[in-house]
C-alpha cells in the first residue's frame, strides 16, 4: 500500500544532491523524508539504507557513497571510534541527551555498555579500540 502511494505520489524528487547519484526521495504526507535505492527499496533514513546495503551484499562503491551524507542525520566522526564508526547525540526523554553510536555496517548501538559487548562479541577490535 504505502509503496503504491509512492508511485502515485507528486512528492518523489527524481534528483536530490543530497543523496547519492541514481537515489531518490519521498516526502510522506507527514513530511517525514524516505530514501527509494536505485532498486527501489525504500528506507526511512541514510544510517538504514547503509545498514540495508552492508546486510544484502551491495557492492562497496555503493555503501561508500551514502556515508558522505550521514552528517545530514547529524552523525558524526570521532576519533574516539573505530575506523567508519560514528555517533551523534538524541533526545533522551523531554530534558535530556543521550549519545548514540553507529557501526561500519550501518548498525545504531543506543548505550556505551552495548557498545563494548558488539565489540566484544564481533571479535574484530583490539583492547585499545574498546
């Protein structure tokens, strides 16, 4: 249903150079902003279409692409953070922030503590890393 108003919709922008080359966006009716992949996949942010790719095997020239446009959902590198890794700070109830973290793959990670036991877990990061 919701990908037939897609096709149906006046609100799909054949180009956007905030996306990727071949991407197009969506505006919902609640003006919410949805990623539509060449293969027409759509995803509701950049942070999920890096995840959908990584996870369905798309090339690399691909998944590289939309990292460049990931500071436009506010994540940012850190230094702090492995190679690809990014974070970014999000409202935690009504008063407070709380930092969140986003894998190579594209994963959010919502504490510190998951953080470490992903890193644990993956067995590809070293102790200092950690």
């Amino acid at each position: 249903m919701e990908d037939q108003q897609i096709q149906e919709s006046n609100n799909l922008s054949q180009a956007d150079h905030f996306v990727p080359e071949g991407w197009r966006t969506f505006y919902g009716k609640n003006g919410k902003v949805y990623y539509i992949l060449p293969n027409g996949k759509k995803l509701p942010s950049r942070r999920s279409a890096l995840n959908y790719m990584v996870s369905n095997g798309f090339p690399t020239e691909y998944t590289e692409a939309i990292r460049p446009f990931l500071y436009l959902e506010g994540w940012e590198d850190n230094d702090s953070l492995p190679r690809k890794w990014k974070t970014k700070c999000v409202k935690n109830g009504f008063k407070f922030m709380k930092r969140i973290f986003m894998t190579e793959n594209g994963d959010r990670i919502e504490t510190i503590a998951q953080t470490v036991r992903y890193m644990e877990s993956s067995g590809l990061y070293s102790n200092l890393e950690m």
